[in-house]
C-alpha cells in the first residue's frame, strides 16, 4: 500500500525545456553610515518620503535616548511629511509624540493625541495599542481611576489574554493594600466610611475575579507553550496563586467565582479567528461592567462577604 506522498511523477525532476535564463542587472545596495539622518546633507533631498524617514529616525533614536523634547520636536516635522494614506507611520510618529509629551509632563497634549489616535483607530490591534498607551500615561501620572477603567476595556477587547487580566488584578490588590480610595470624596463622615467599606470589597471582589481569571486562562494557555514563554507563564501563574491567598477567598467563594469566570473558556471560542473583529464599539467602560462585574454580582458572592465580615 502506498503512502500518501510517497510517490512522484517523472517530470518533477526532469531538465525545463524551452526555458531562457535571462541575466539580471547588477544591482548596488545603499550603504549609510550610523546616525545618517543626522548629517547636515540629510534634508537635501527634495523626496517627501526621505525627508519623512529623516525626522522619523531622529525622533526614534532621541527618544530611546531620553531625549523627549529632541524627539517630540523631530516627530512634529515628520508628520509634515506623511502622506494621508500612510496611516501606520502617522500612528507611530503620534504615539511616540504623546509618550514624549508624557515625559515631558504635558499630561493634556498626550491625551489630545491619544484622542486623535482613537478616531483613527480600524481594527481591534489599533485599539489595544491605544488602550495600552493610555495606561503607561495615567500610571505615569496617577490617574487611577482613568489606568482601571483602560485595563477594564483591554480585558473585554481581548478576553483571553490573561496579561491583561493580571495586570488589572495586581493594581486591584495594590489599591486594597494602600487603602486608597479611587473616588472622590465630599460626603458627610458617616456616609465616607459606609462608602470606603464598600468600595473596598467591591475592590477585594474585582481582584479576586482578575486573579481567578488569570489562572484559568494561564493553565489553558500552558499546554501551548515552551521555553521561555512557560517559564514566564510558571512565574505569573505563581504570582496569581500567592496573590489569592493574600485575598484569602473561601472555598465556596473561590469555586463559585471559578465557575463564573469560566464559562466562556470553549475552544471554538478562543480561537484567533473567533477574537478578531470584536465590536470596536461596544469596548467600554460599562462593557466590563455589564459582561463581567453585572454577572459576577448575581452570584451573590458580594453579599456574602459583607454577611461574614459584620458577623
């Protein structure tokens, strides 16, 4: 019985006939020297697209530098530049312009261009890359409030990314660690500690479901991986497991949250295929609400807490 595959025909290994063997030109690749783009005969050119690749090298290189004012002001002529149709280098050059401008402590200007970055944002790769940069700008300045509601829209974008998960239950736990509350206050005395006690479990309860669901997404995730990836999985998976003995959950809690955060973990839904093209529009901050916090809630996992911590 033959194999399928194991056979050939003849003509795959016979001579061509009839074919000419055309010479091709010779053909001299460009040399540039390191830092060409800042030689003083760089902006000779009159192509836009050289001038364009000009400012967009030095913009680069002066903002791996940690020079972001060099870089922001490289970035400003290279937009000049950009053809309208270009809309990957324009993302680029804008997003490198509002990580200088962060930086630089210019806190309106990022967010202006973060602004601009949405209106442009097709697809769902283009929004997690802004949702990604509007947490590096609120961590950088604080906004603790603006860097969970970001987080909370990256995990209903990419529901089976468990990074963005983690992340969202460290700063959870990081939040019930320091006591900080996230709202604002103004209420009488009486109503700030009935409204803290709240806000804390609520935390405690939002932190639990992110480290679950961390887990759960991880353990799925490792019979995939190897090498260096499996160890960086090992090590956060570790993390997870240690950060909810921290939250200490009791075991009904833990499985009735487990079940919850579980249900939509199927293969055919965690193909690639079946995440690409999420709704751009319905990625929100009351997106995570509804899908996850909404669900959660009626569980009645939150009252019980409260029942065990006023008995």
């Amino acid at each position: 019985m033959e194999i399928f595959g194991s056979t050939f025909d003849d003509s795959v290994f016979s001579e061509p006939r009839g074919r000419v063997c055309e010479s091709l030109s010779s053909f001299t690749a460009k040399l540039c020297e390191p830092e060409w783009f800042y030689e003083s005969t760089a902006l000779d050119s009159e192509d836009s697209l050289e001038k364009q690749k000009v400012f967009k090298f030095r913009g680069d290189l002066a903002l791996r530098r940690g020079n972001y004012q060099r870089a922001l002001e490289a970035y400003r002529s290279c937009l000049q530049w950009i053809p309208d149709n270009n809309l990957s280098i324009r993302r680029d050059v804008l997003e490198g312009m509002a990580r200088c401008c962060t930086k630089l402590g210019q806190k309106e200007k990022a967010l202006d261009l973060t602004e601009l970055l949405s209106k442009e944002a097709s697809n769902t790769c283009h929004l997690a890359s802004l949702l990604l940069l509007k947490v590096s700008i609120c961590q950088h300045f604080g906004a603790v409030r603006s860097e969970m509601s970001c987080l909370q829209q990256l995990c209903s974008l990419l529901p089976f990314n468990p990074w963005h998960w983690f992340s969202l239950g460290q700063m959870c736990l990081q939040q019930l660690d320091s006591h900080t509350s996230t709202e604002p206050a103004g209420e009488p005395e009486e109503e700030q500690e009935e409204a803290a006690e709240l806000r804390e479990d609520q935390m405690w309860l939002k932190a639990c479901i992110c480290f679950i669901r961390t887990r759960l997404l991880l353990r799925v995730l490792q019979q995939q991986q190897s090498s260096f990836v499996l160890q960086r999985s090992e090590k956060a998976l570790h993390t997870t497991d240690e950060a909810l003995q921290h939250l200490n959950p009791t075991q009904a809690t833990l499985q009735t949250l487990t079940q919850v955060m579980s249900e939509d973990l199927v293969p055919e839904k965690m193909k690639e295929d079946f995440q690409d093209g999420e709704s751009l529009l319905s990625v929100s901050p009351q997106s995570f609400r509804e899908r996850w916090w909404n669900k959660v809630l009626l569980t009645g996992v939150f009252e019980m807490r409260q029942l065990q911590e006023t008995s």
